[in-house]
C-alpha cells in the first residue's frame, strides 16, 4: 500500500479501530475487559556509555549528539503515548538499561511496575514489561534462547487472578539474514507449543517486534496461526491479521505499511475459558505521524532520519489486543 495515496484511509481506519477498542476498555475490577499491548521504542538509550555493549553513538560525544536534553524529550515523549495509550500491561522493546526503563516509568503519569531484563543483543537493546499492579501478579520470570542475539521475556502471573503466560520477543531485523529470524521464529514457536502441551491451562500470549508481515510465508510457515480453536487451546492465531490484509501496519519500509508488531493468541481465548478475545488494534494519532512534504510524510514520527534529528517517538506505532475475563 502507498501510504500518500492512501492517507486519510488509512488514519480515518486505524482512528475508528482504537476508538472502538478503547470504548470497551474500562480498567478495573475482574469481569471487566482488560488490555495487553506491545511497543517497539526505538533505541530508548540512555546517555552512559557502557562498558558491556557497542552504545557509542548514542552518547553525548557520539553520532547522535545523544545529551540528557534529548534523552529527556524521548522519555516525554513516549511517555505521552503509553499514558495514552493506558494499557493494563505492554511490552517493549529496544530499551537499553534497567536505568533507562526506570527512568521511563518515572516520567510516566501512569503507575507502572516495571520487570526488565539484560539480552545478548550487541547494541544492548532488552526487553521489558509494564504491569499495572493491581491488575497484573508476575509469578516467574525467564530470559528464553532464541538462537539468535536477543533472547525472549517469558513472565507468567495472575491477570485478574486468573493464569497468564506472557512471552515478549524481537526477533533479527531486515538487515540480517533471513535465516537469523526464521531460527528465532521457529524457537519462540518450540517454546511457545512446548508450554502449552506441558501445561494444557496456560493462556499464551506472545507479543513482539517480528520484523515480518503476518501474510509473510516465513510466519505462516513457522508460526502455525489458525482461527479455529480447539478444546485444548493448542493453535496460536494473530487477531491483527485482518489489519494487515486490509493494508494497515505499524512500521514503513520501503515507503509501504508493514505490520511487523504482532500479538499471538493461543486458542483458549478463541474457546473462552479463562479469559475471551473481544478485539485488537493498532494505536494510531496524528501527531504519532510525519507531517510535511518529506519522503517520510505519513508514517511513524521516529527520534532520527539518518543523521538528522527529529524529535520523535519511534519509527513503530504501538498494537493491542482488549480481552475479557471470566
């Protein structure tokens, strides 16, 4: 989809879908629908150089001139998003430090808890999870192997006193080779069906930043997505697939819309038992958006293009999933 051509579509769209989501979204006592979301940040660094990981650019000496008055103004300004936004719990990713991911929660208007952890990644780009706590226990806590850089956040707890199994992942980016992300794919699938055979209970959701379109053969093949649920909730299935067959995503490659942020649903919330799928999203504002007449007009407001400061909040835009439980 040429998003230019498409603009007012695709915005009057993706406005509609969040506004309708948000409409049945009443945080609160169990019964009531709660919401699960994932965001990819975009190289929330903090301004230390690390002695562990190459963060060289983003330093006050480095390419990015990356000062603690930049660093303010990236932790405002997804602040503004995620307070927004107000989910009851959503990943991210691309968060460099413990120190980073706090000093977020603490610009935050939002009370958020808060569970991070360290990754191979070579950048030192981790994983994190914010949790409202009155809504979200965590009980254990894993890095998975990913057989790749980054390996995955599993956090397992109660939602609502009901069992949930949270998986958070980011999978090798577009500039590795494709092999990199299939062996991911297929590993946060071995774990993902390995989970659910060990334990028919568990609610799975996996949440992350595929750097791959659903309608991708690389996640149909590895993935195994289905619609129809079963009585032991084996099958995973991506309620934003419609969104993305209808043209919409949450990430411009190539000046076209791709939806690499994903949310999996394994079947018990097809069949309703625990917790029922009611519907997804993906979070859109005007102001999320490149406006102007540049190239990038339309798509994510990102901190950089190339060398040249923006300013903005991520080149992804957040997703959602809304579920109710019993």
């Amino acid at each position: 989809m040429n998003y230019p051509m498409n603009r007012f579509w695709y915005r009057t769209s993706l406005l509609l879908l969040t506004v309708l989501a948000l409409l049945i979204h009443k945080p609160g006592r169990a019964g009531t629908p709660v919401s699960i979301g994932f965001y990819n940040v975009e190289n929330l660094y903090d301004t230390v150089p690390s002695l562990f990981h190459d963060d060289r650019d983003y330093t006050p000496q480095g390419r990015m001139h990356w000062n603690s008055k930049r660093y303010q103004n990236k932790l405002q300004n997804l602040s503004r998003v995620i307070d927004e936004m107000s989910l009851d719990i959503i990943g991210l990713s691309e968060i460099e430090s413990e120190q980073a991911i706090r000093d977020l929660v603490l610009t935050l208007k939002t009370d958020y808890n808060y569970i991070h952890r360290t990754t191979g990644d070579y950048r030192g780009m981790d994983l994190a999870l914010l949790y409202k706590g009155d809504k979200f226990l965590p009980e254990e806590v894993q890095l998975i192997r990913s057989d790749a850089s980054r390996e995955f956040l599993y956090v397992r707890g109660e939602l609502l006193g009901r069992r949930i199994d949270l998986l958070v992942c980011h999978l090798p980016s577009l500039l590795n080779e494709r092999e990199y992300r299939e062996r991911a794919m297929r590993r946060l699938y071995a774990f993902a069906d390995s989970l659910q055979r060990n334990d028919r209970d568990a609610c799975l959701v996996i949440m992350g930043d595929f750097n791959a379109d659903p309608r991708d053969p690389i996640m149909r093949r590895n993935m195994h997505t289905s619609r129809k649920a079963t009585a032991d909730g084996m099958l995973l299935f991506n309620p934003l697939l419609t969104a993305a067959r209808q043209g919409m995503g949450s990430y411009v490659y190539d000046n076209r819309w791709h939806l690499y942020d994903n949310i999996f649903l394994s079947g018990k919330f097809l069949i309703g038992e625990r917790f029922a799928y009611l519907r997804s999203g993906i979070f859109i504002r005007p102001w999320l958006l490149t406006e102007g007449h540049s190239q990038r007009r339309g798509s994510p407001l990102r901190t950089f293009s190339g060398g040249n400061y923006l300013n903005g909040f991520s080149d992804h835009l957040p997703v959602f999933v809304i579920i109710n439980p019993f």
